[in-house]
C-alpha cells in the first residue's frame, strides 16, 4: 500500500497545464518588465519554471514551486483483493496484462466522469475529484465512479479468465473515500513527480486497508456530503467502528453498489454438463472399469467459471499444437490416416503402469531459426473444434469433488504452462538445450494435456481408500488405481473416430502416436505420490540423472534422454502440488479444499479416520518429507530456472507459517467443512420436497 506521503508520476497533461498556468503568467510578466527596466535578478524575484529560463540565486540553479490547496476535494483508494497471492502463479508478462486491462478500463471511467487519476502503485489505484478543477459535487462524483469501477472490474477479470487462466475471475476491487482539503503540488528532482499531502490522503487510504472485498467504504466526512446532495440512501453505517492510525475509533460507512453490480461481462464459452462423455469402446480392460458413453455433442450447461475454464485449456493446448504443426512442417512430417491411428489403439497390453519407461527417447532435432509465429499459424476449422469438444468431454469426466476437480486440473495446468516456460539446463550442462524441451512441442503438448487429464473420474479418495473398499477399480489395478483409470479413459476419447482430425494433427505418424503416449503415461503416473515404492524407484532415477549415481557408461545421448525423462517428470509432481509452493493464500485454498475431500469421505463413512486430528502433523511431515526435498532438488539442479528458488522460497515460507498457524487453519477448515455439509443437507431436503 502506498506510505501515507505517496509520490506518484506525472501522466495527465489537464493537471499539468493547470499546475504550470501560473509558470506561464509569471513568465510571460517577467519578460514585459525585463523588456522596460531589464534589472538584474534578485534573491527575492520568483524564478521561472521552465528549464530555458531558470536563473541562478547564489550560483545555485532555481525554480518556482507549483503547488496549490484544494479545500474540497474526495479522494479514493481502490487495491486488487487476491492480487499478491494470483501474481505469485502467473509470469511477469501476465501480471502486467492484467494490470493494463483493469487500469486502462478505470482510465476510461475517469475521463468520462471529469475525475483524476493520481496515479497507480502496484496494484493500488489513486484518483481524486474536486482538483485541478474545483467542484462541488466531488463526493457524488466519486461515489459513482468507485462503483462503477467495482463493476467494470468483474467484466474485465470474467473476460481475462479465458487467458490469464483459472482464478482471474475471482479478483476484486476493495475501496475507500475520504473527503477533505489536500495540497497537491510537482516534487522536482531525479524524475518529477506529482504528489499529494495531507490527512485526507490518509485517511482516504485507511478507508481501503480496513474495507472489505467487493465493498466501498467510506468515511462520515464523504458521507455527510452524500447526504446533503440528496444521496441518504447510497450510503449505511458500518456495524462496528473501525481503529483508525492516529485518530482512534471511527465510525464508517458502506457506499451501497447498485443492484446490476454483479452484471459482468457474460461470456460464450461453452461449459459441461454434469453427464459423464467418453468413449464406448476399445477399452481393453473393461472389465470392472466405470463406462463413460460419448454423445453426439457434449451438452452444455450454464456454468461460465467452468466454461472459462475450458476456453483457457483449448487456448493453452491451441498455441502449443500450432507449435507441432509448424515443427512438423520444417522437418518434412506426413500425415497419418484415421484408419492408421485408430488402429493403434489395440496395441496395448496390460495396464498404463506397465509402460512406464526409465528413460523416454527424445528427438535430437535443433531449434530453428525459421520457426513461426505460433499466433500466426492457423488452425485447421475441424482440429480446432475436436479439440474444443475433447477438452469439454474431459471436463465432464471429473466428478463433483472439493479437491480433485476440473478447476484443481486447470491450476495444475497453469503451473505446468509457467514450468515450461522456465525450464533450463544448469550451467555446466554440455548441451545448454533445456535437455531438447524447448525445442519438442510435442512434449510440451504432452505435458498440458497430461495436466489436464490426471485426476479425470478421481473418485474422490485415496487409492488405499480403494483398495480397503476393495472397489471394482483397486481389482484391475493393484496400484495407481485412480491415476491409471484417468489416463485409460482419457485416452479412449482421445482416439475415439470422432476426434481424428485432432489426433493426427498432435500425431502424424505412429511413431509420434507412441511417444506421445508414453510421456502421457509416463507424467500422469509420476502424480501418485503416496506409494512409496514408486517414490522409491522416482528417487534412484533422479540420482542416476543428477546425482551421484550417474551412469558413466552412458552416451551423451541416452544421459540427456534420462534428464529429459526425469525433468518432465519433476515438472508434473510440481505442478500437481503446486499450491504448497506458492503464496499462502493459494496454499490454504487448495489445502482446504483438500482436507474438505477427506472429511466428506470421513463423514460418510468411507473413511475410519478423522482427518481433523492429524491433518495439522500430516502437513508438516508432507512438506518434510516429499516438498521441500523436491523444492530443494530442483533449486540444486536449477531445472526450473530463476523459478527454481522461488519455489523452494515458497515452499520453506508455508511449512513455517502453517507451524505456526496450522491448528488455527484445521479449526477454520472443520468449520467450513459442516458449514458445506449442512448446506448440502438442506439442498437434498428441498429437493424431495419438490418431488
């Protein structure tokens, strides 16, 4: 939040011909009475303003200070609530997109409404009425333009959602209002700057530090003036008084938001049913095995968060398989019939875990110069429209769970897009290619659809939940149960007939169909991270790759093949956890959401074991035992880049912070769990009831 004597740039020229008005008048008599006398300046003369008249007073250069007192003005602080904690999983670049689109959109409320912009500060954002042009009706004004903006905001966040990625849409605005007298002036120096001072600007930024999301407070000073223009009915007082630094108690308001508030911009993205869609065939392991049936057409039901959700998917996979295609082109590929690559898919024996491989091979072609513009290649009408249709049938494979759900796949997939973009060999590697990642898109491609598809059905409880069930899925398979389910369904859809127009533009050839499928295979099962004995051979394979067990023997090629293998890997068990390892609040969301999955399961008897009196040490030794040393791997080895520290930075930070506040979170997730229990109870009654 900006200090109580912010300083902010100059970027509105109606403030700054206001301020230099005086300049120019002084300027212009000061000539008149050089031409008639032209007397030698004294210490006393007011210096002028612009840098080709400055005189010097004592040898020292010398301008006239602008500066004025505005004795009614109403200035509003307005900060992005869940900012801090959504810029920590996105890139810079996003971020800043983000900040553009949400300011830009203000800048234009503010023209049209005579209102000034001071400037922003992070992701704070300052404006003020009343100056450089005095008005009386400077609270109403400002009233109405912190409304309006609290309204164009849900528009903008709704809209970004399709490319900013999963929670944009949850960012608002909180804001504050205090009325008052404030000095404005330009501070000179290293870079000039435009600044306001005052206890008006204080308090107005009190106002929005003790507010609330979605909510404009207001003082009793910008009130009063409400009132007195006839606007009693806008404004109702806090139900508690508010501590106030420097001033004590206060006594607040809440500007009320108009009823069409929460009208944002509606979106067309398409969104899923809760019917399940997959393939109604070649599934070799049928037996025992929860059928999906494919329909014609994926329904669609009026769901935009999980709409938003899918166009962001099919934008992320659209830009990454434009990128296979171009590759594909410069080296020559053909394309594969969809009678070769339906023919495939009956020659699979056993299970997905079967086919996990040590080490992937990886194609050693190098990086063109010629490469294109992803953006700029087109894709095919059909391709693009499969490809929607499939990444909407995946989303209504997964189940209502609090954890393991389409939202929690797309958070996943977010990490994973931000991982790729900062994977980089260490320093010392001898082929300084990121181990040939970058210049694979069909990896790429693998690794955000693996994301995307690695909990599709998840039952919602843990495998050895499944086992102690003795459930139809723990009977074909011994282990991965969940992970080995999501892959084989998934990848019955993907080679169901009606998707092979998109299928043979990800795969050409059968020898991309199987390598494609081996890294899917590879990456989803890597995301069971409760067997130990999988953990085990994940921990061996990582020290013949980095460690100290590196396999002298092996050619430059087959070391780079099982780096490459390992670091993909490492990516999706990062992605998939990812919230332990980013801001807190992000953290606690996903944590919580998590405990709730658990103490459902508990609750209904599927589960002997209440997560409420272990979750507290399960956390810790989670972060103990499989975070931090997995932070601490990828930092050594600098696989993720820059990244690399920032993640173990995070990881370190919420280990200590749920040390110290962790019974206090358990205690609020317990809470919040009945709370949802109840309302699903109550739901479930008025459902009979209208039967």
């Amino acid at each position: 939040m900006p200090s109580s004597h912010p300083c902010f740039h100059i970027t509105d020229s109606q403030i700054r011909d206001q301020l230099l008005e005086q300049q120019k008048s002084a300027q212009a008599l000061k000539k008149k009475k050089a031409v008639k006398s032209k007397p030698a300046p004294s210490d006393m003369e007011a210096p002028l303003l612009s840098g080709s008249n400055r005189i010097e007073l004592g040898g020292v250069p010398h301008q006239r200070t602008i500066a004025d007192f505005y004795p009614q003005t109403t200035i509003m602080f307005g900060d992005i609530v869940g900012f801090t904690a959504w810029s920590s999983v996105r890139e810079p670049a996003h971020v800043f997109e983000l900040l553009e689109a949400v300011y830009a959109a203000f800048d234009q409320i503010a023209k049209k409404r005579r209102v000034f912009k001071v400037e922003t500060v992070g992701d704070s954002y300052v404006a003020v009425a009343g100056l450089p042009e005095p008005r009386k009706d400077h609270a109403v004004t400002m009233a109405r333009f912190a409304r309006e903006c609290l309204q164009v905001m849900d528009s903008v966040v709704r809209r970004l959602e399709i490319t900013l990625g999963p929670d944009t849409a949850d960012l608002t605005m909180r804001f504050g209002l205090h009325s008052g007298a404030v000095t404005a002036g330009v501070l000179r120096g290293e870079r000039t700057r435009f600044q306001l001072f005052g206890d008006t600007m204080n308090t107005a930024s009190r106002m929005e530090s003790t507010g609330q999301p979605r909510r404009i407070q207001v003082s009793q000073d910008t009130a009063e003036l409400l009132r007195s223009a006839g606007k009693a009915s806008w404004v109702s007082p806090r139900e508690e008084m508010i501590q106030i630094k420097g001033k004590g108690m206060m006594v607040t308001y809440w500007l009320s938001v108009s009823a069409n508030s929460h009208d944002g911009a509606s979106t067309s993205a398409e969104s899923v049913s809760e019917d399940d869609h997959s393939n109604s065939g070649g599934d070799l392991l049928s037996k025992g095995r929860k059928t999906h049936t494919l329909s014609s057409k994926p329904t669609v039901v009026n769901d935009t968060k999980t709409g938003r959700l899918i166009e962001w998917n099919v934008g992320v996979l659209s830009g990454l398989l434009r990128r296979v295609i171009n590759k594909r082109a410069l080296l020559g590929g053909n394309d594969m019939t969809d009678s070769e690559s339906d023919s495939s898919s009956s020659h699979h024996h056993g299970t997905a875990l079967d086919e996990v491989q040590d080490v992937l091979q990886f194609p050693r072609a190098p990086q063109s110069t010629r490469e294109k513009n992803p953006d700029e290649i087109p894709l095919n009408a059909t391709v693009a429209e499969q490809l929607h249709d499939f990444v909407v049938a995946v989303a209504a494979m997964y189940q209502d769970n609090s954890f393991h759900n389409f939202e929690h796949a797309s958070h996943v997939a977010m990490s994973m897009s931000k991982l790729l973009s900062r994977v980089a060999s260490p320093n010392s590697s001898p082929t300084p290619d990121d181990y040939g990642i970058s210049s694979d898109p069909l990896a790429q491609f693998a690794c955000i659809f693996a994301a995307i598809i690695h909990d599709a059905d998840h039952p919602g409880v843990p495998n050895s939940t499944l086992a102690a069930e003795n459930s139809q899925l723990s009977q074909v398979y011994v282990k991965s149960a969940a992970e080995q389910n999501s892959f084989e369904i998934c990848w019955n859809l993907f080679m169901d007939a009606r998707y092979g127009s998109f299928r043979n533009a990800v795969c050409s050839e059968q020898s991309e169909l199987k390598r494609f499928r081996q890294i899917l295979i590879n990456l989803v099962m890597a995301t069971d991270i409760l067997d130990t004995d999988l953990a085990g051979v994940r921990t061996q394979r990582w020290e013949k790759a980095f460690g100290s067990k590196t396999d002298l023997e092996e050619t430059l090629n087959d070391k780079a093949d099982r780096k490459c293998t390992v670091v993909l890997e490492t990516m999706m068990q990062a992605a998939d956890i990812s919230h332990t390892m980013q801001h807190w609040h992000v953290y606690c969301k996903w944590n919580s959401r998590l405990f709730a999955e658990h103490y459902a399961a508990y609750a209904s008897g599927r589960s002997d074991r209440d997560p409420s009196e272990e979750w507290y040490q399960r956390e810790l030794d989670f972060f103990d035992s499989y975070v931090i040393p997995l932070a601490i791997r990828s930092d050594t080895s600098q696989t993720f880049g820059a990244g690399s520290s920032e993640y173990l930075i995070y990881a370190q930070r919420n280990r200590k912070e749920w040390e110290d506040r962790g019974h206090q979170m358990v205690a609020r997730f317990v809470e919040e769990s009945n709370k949802q229990s109840l309302t699903h109870q109550q739901a479930d009654s008025h459902a009979l009831e209208l039967t």
